[in-house]
C-alpha cells in the first residue's frame, strides 16, 4: 500500500529538498543525502510505486521503457559510463529497502567494492 507521505512523495511535490540534478514530467534524479561513493544519485518515478515489483507489476509499458530510457540519461548527463557505474533497487526487509516509493540508485566514481564479499570469507 502506498504511503503519500513517504519522504520521496514529499520531494516529488516540492514539500522538502532535494539536490535535484535532472527532472522530466515522469522522473526526478536527485543526489542520495547518505551517499556510499563520491556519485550516488536516485532516480525516481512521480507514479505511485512501493517498489520495482509494484512498479513492474502495475505501471504501463511505455512509462517502464520510458523511466529505464531516463536512469540511461541521467548516467549520460553523470559523465559516468567511460569509467563504470552500478545501479541497484532495493525491495523489501531482506534487501533493506527504507523507503517505500520506487527508486534506483546510480553509484559511481570510484572502484565499488565486489559484491562478492561472500567468496573472499
Ligand atoms: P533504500 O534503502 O534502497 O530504500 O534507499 C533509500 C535511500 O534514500 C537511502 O540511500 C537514503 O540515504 C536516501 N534518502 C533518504 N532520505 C533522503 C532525502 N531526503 N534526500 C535524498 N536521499 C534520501
């Protein structure tokens, strides 16, 4: 079920801040105020979408392709694509997600460490 009041609903209608690198009428890209690497930006929906499942699950074709077509221009405008970049979408307890409304994150500009932490045990 989706919350209006979570924190990124309230970036989307402007109640609060946000470092907003990149707007359309469909998306924002903002910078994550925690970032993990010297770039961490989140691109967002202004649907309404708890997660990638839900956003999956009930946003129409066009407003997927077209969200996906927007995280690739963000990369482009982030100058990120030469040297790499990792995009990541956390849903639900498990994987940690914080915030219920959909969201990717674009992490960059340094060397990221391996998700393969598990292996060098
Ligand atoms: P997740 O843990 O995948 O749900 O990611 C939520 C992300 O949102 C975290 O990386 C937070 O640092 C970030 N975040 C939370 N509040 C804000 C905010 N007001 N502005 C920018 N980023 C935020």
């Amino acid at each position: 079920m989706y919350n209006k009041e979570n924190i990124f609903a309230k970036i989307i209608r402007k109640e609060i801040n946000a470092d907003i690198i990149y707007e359309n009428q469909d998306i924002i890209a903002f910078k994550d105020i925690t970032p993990v690497a010297n770039i961490h930006v989140l691109v967002i929906p202004k649907g309404e979408y708890t997660s990638y499942s839900d956003f999956i699950a009930n946003a129409d074709d066009n407003e997927i392709a077209s969200f996906f077509k927007s995280v690739k221009h963000v990369i482009e405008l982030l100058n990120i694509e030469k040297n790499g970049y990792r995009l990541l979408t956390n849903h639900g307890d498990d994987a940690g997600q914080t915030v219920e409304h959909y969201h990717v994150h674009i992490i960059a500009g340094e060397k990221l460490e391996s998700l393969n932490a598990r292996s060098k045990e």
